[in-house]
C-alpha cells in the first residue's frame, strides 16, 4: 500500500450510514475535517442519513466520496449539503447559497474549488477484510484518522423536571418559552450562543442547542456573527433556574459518589456546564479572534451538540435508576466554571485548561466509571457512558487543533517562521492558569489519539498566581473570591479521583 494513501476503517463500517465526519491529523499536528459520502445503489442517488436496506454489492464501494466538510466559499458545513445529479456528474449543493461542488473532482461551475479526495476499496491480505482507503492531503505526512462517526445521531428524550419545579408556580411565560424566540429570535450563530448561555432552564437549553446547531448545518442560520461591531456579549456565569440553582452548593458539599444515582446526576451536571462551555468560546472568542475560520464553529457547535446529546441520555438513565431523583434534585456545583472564568480573556489559556486539562483529564477517569457500571450489570448506562468517552476524544482533539492553531497565528504575527514550541507554550500556560500537579495515571492511548503526547502533559505542575488570573485585583472582595476559585479546583480534581 501506498504511503499517501490513509486507511479510514473497514467497508463494512460505513453501511450503517450515508455520511461520515472524518477527521484527519498529520504527524507535523495538522487537521483536515471532510465527509465521507456513501451514495445509494438502491435509486443511484441518497440524501437520506438514516440506516436504510444494506446493500453489500461490491457496486456500493464505486459511490464513496470524500471532500472537506467545509464550503470553499463562506465556510458552510457540508454535513447537510444536498446531493443532485447534474449532467453526467454528481454534486453536493452546499446550503447556503447553493454553490455545487463536484463530488470527483470537487469543481464548481461558479469557478470556486473544494478538495476531494479519490477512494479506494481493497482487499487487506493480512485478514481478507475489504477497507477503505483515501488519497492522502498533500500537505502533511503520516496521515491519520482521529474520528469517524456518522452525521446523524440518537438523542435521549429530554429530560423530566425536577418534582418541585413541576409543583411550584414557574411563571406561564418561561414555561411556554419557545425554542424560537417569538420577539428578535437570534439571527446569527453567535446570537443564539449568547441566547443559550442565557437559557437557564436545561431543558430548553439542550432543545436551542439542537435547533441552532441543526440550523447551522442546513443554511438557516449563515452568518456566524462575530465579525459585527453589535454582536453581544456572553454572560459572566450562565444563568440557572432558581429551582436547579438552590441544589448549586460548594463543592465540598456536594455528596460523594456512593451509588450510580449519585454518579449519573453529578455526570449530568458536568455536561450541563460542558453545553455551556462549548457556546461560551464560540461567543466570548469568535469576536476576539476574528481570523478563526468556520471549521472552528463547526467543530464548536459539534461539541455543544455532543455535550446535549450527553446531558440527555445521561438524565435518561438517572430517571431509568433512579426515577424519583430526576436531574436537578441532588446538589450540585458549579467548579468547571470557575476554570472558564479564570481564562475568560485569554483564548489559548481556555483552550490549554478547559479541553486539554479537565477534558483530558475525562479521558483519564472515564474506563472506571465505565468499569462502575459494568461491574452493576448497568449495560445500558455502558453504553452511554461509552458514547461520551468517544466524543470526548473528539473533544480534546479539537482543543488540540485550536490550541495548536491559535499559538501558530501568535508566531506568526511576530515573524516567526514555524509555529514555535506547542509544548512549551501549553506547559507554560498550566503554569499559569492551574494550581496544583496534573495528576496521573493518564490514559495514554486516548490522549494520544486526541494529539496529546506525554510531554504535554507529564511532570508538570500548576502554579498559579492568585494576582496573575484576574490582571488587577482591587480589593479584598475580590481576592476572596480568587481564594475559593483556587479551593475549587483543588475539589474539582479530588472528585476527578474519587
Ligand atoms: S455557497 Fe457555501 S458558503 Fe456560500
């Protein structure tokens, strides 16, 4: 086999769906985000996502198409782009100002160009199993696939209310509050980010999030915003609904994890934050950095979804175990935020301590929480669990893509002829931004996947200066308010051990 071509997984992986997200690194720390296309044989041509009738007729491996999963033109998401025939070609008509690409040769009759990529399909000697194969980008080496998953995924139903939120007299109107604001419903990806940070009510948060991101994909929404001089501004702290927000206590407080109830709520409660930490960064960076090409969004938005679609299966399961104690009536804290405030002016410092140091550090605790539940005979909650373990490889990995490309853009601006030193600089951001060693056992396999070799992350240790986090503290108000940050974390890593 070729060494630029990149093996993207077995053939038989794909009959479960028509379009894949396929992400790709190179050893030199580069992305490439595509789609994988598999065309119906059944009428020629599918748009549908859903699992259809398989067809394992060798004719099927003819109809698979990779191209980058971003339009040439403004940066739309392709996930959704129609597929049509035309003339003796078949195209993806993107959805925003439907430009139509060649699926072969990634043309446009506009004159504007997408990369695709030719696919193979052989036979592997080794096991007799046909796998898939991709013409390798050009501008890198050693390609590799650090996800693939289908475009089309299952959520769990929302989730129940807290009983005492369904007893007590919530006014007529946050009840009844649309998905859609009736009143200047949100325009642009970064108004519905700052509407969502501003939705208190969970519920109703994931319900925005999957309509927002769902509208991103389609062509709804096609202006990401964050170039205006009016886009507005997150909040400091998401809002909460006063019945979740009475269960928000210290986290010392918070009950240790006896039982599966316990663990599924404080997972979900993690999750919850996580939705708003995904929205956070688009809204509070997006305008700060205004070079931040779509993929940034779309990877983003992806992640909001992915930590919805984790909020609600994991309330699906609480409510399964556990059905008087639905999400929202055991205590809960608010630790993860404290990490988003302490890096709310700094884009590389959230990336470094958010998704390259909490998230990492999910990666690391996930198998025996997994382990947990298996050894309770909780099959289905394995389940989900390992759903989320898979996405938060992903997630990591797209903080590592962003990290990698917010410090390449700072070296340049300052005449440097490569990137600089990734390592040293996410090492010298912990230092900054974190109290305390970053404590093992790591999983190395997973954190390797996500692009995060050992010496990111090995010997080293936080040594925050309680001054340095906020610039200018002006009073004892304020320190104090620095002092139960720093106690904050110290928990938050206590309960990543317990
Ligand atoms: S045609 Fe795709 S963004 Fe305009």
């Amino acid at each position: 086999m070729s060494s630029s071509r990149v093996l993207i997984c077995s053939a038989s992986r794909l009959l479960t769906h028509f379009r894949f997200l396929l992400t790709l690194r190179s050893e030199e720390g580069k992305y490439h985000g595509l789609i994988v296309f598999r065309l119906s044989t059944n009428n020629g041509l599918s748009t549908s996502d859903d699992t259809e009738t398989e067809n394992r007729s060798p004719e099927w491996y003819k109809q698979l198409y990779v191209m980058e999963s971003t339009c040439p033109h403004l940066g739309a998401e392709m996930t959704h782009a129609d597929i049509e025939e035309y003339e003796d070609s078949v195209v993806a008509v993107c959805p925003w100002h439907r430009y139509d690409f060649d699926l072969k040769t990634g043309k446009s009759e506009t004159g504007l160009q997408t990369c695709t990529y030719p696919v193979h399909v052989e036979s592997d000697p080794t096991d007799g199993i046909d796998k898939v194969y991709m013409d390798a980008p050009s501008d890198g080496s050693n390609w590799r696939v650090v996800e693939l998953r289908p475009v089309s995924e299952e959520f769990a139903d929302p989730p129940p209310p807290p009983p005492e939120a369904q007893e007590t007299s919530r006014a007529p109107q946050e009840s009844d509050e649309p998905v859609v604001p009736f009143e200047n419903p949100p325009k642009t990806l970064m108004e519905w980010a700052v509407l969502i940070l501003n939705t208190p009510n969970p519920t109703l948060k994931v319900e925005r999030t999957r309509y927002a991101v769902q509208a991103w994909r389609t062509g709804k929404i096609t202006s990401i915003g964050n170039k205006s001089v009016n886009t507005p501004k997150p909040p400091e702290v998401p809002t909460r609904e006063a019945q979740y927000l009475k269960n928000t206590v210290d986290p010392g407080k918070v009950m240790k994890r006896k039982n599966r109830a316990v663990m599924l709520h404080a997972l979900a409660n993690i999750e919850q934050w996580a939705i708003d930490l995904a929205w956070d960064i688009m809204a509070r960076f997006g305008p700060m950095h205004r070079d931040l090409p779509p993929a940034f969004f779309s990877d983003f938005t992806k992640m909001a979804l992915d930590e919805s679609k984790h909020f609600t299966l994991l309330c699906a399961r609480l409510s399964a175990i556990s059905p008087s104690t639905p999400y929202g009536t055991m205590p809960v804290h608010a630790s993860l935020w404290d990490s988003a405030s302490l890096t709310s002016k700094s884009f590389r410092a959230r990336l470094a301590i958010i998704h390259l140091v909490h998230e990492a550090r999910g990666l690391d605790v996930n198998p025996a929480t997994i382990e947990r539940f298996r050894k309770a005979n909780d099959t289905e909650t394995v389940k989900v669990m390992e759903i989320i373990h898979a996405d938060e490889v992903t997630h990591v990995t797209a903080g590592h893509r962003w990290f990698v490309w917010i410090c390449e853009q700072e070296m340049k601006a300052k005449g440097a002829v490569n990137g600089g030193d990734i390592v040293k600089i996410f090492r010298e951001e912990v230092r900054k931004y974190w109290l305390g060693e970053i404590k093992g056992p790591f999983n190395k396999e997973d954190r390797e996947k996500a692009g995060l070799s050992p010496e990111f992350y090995e010997d080293l240790r936080g040594e925050m200066e309680i001054e340095r986090k906020y610039g200018n503290t002006n009073g004892h108000e304020q320190e104090a308010s620095i002092k139960d940050v720093t106690q904050n974390l110290a928990r938050v890593k206590i309960e990543y051990e317990s």
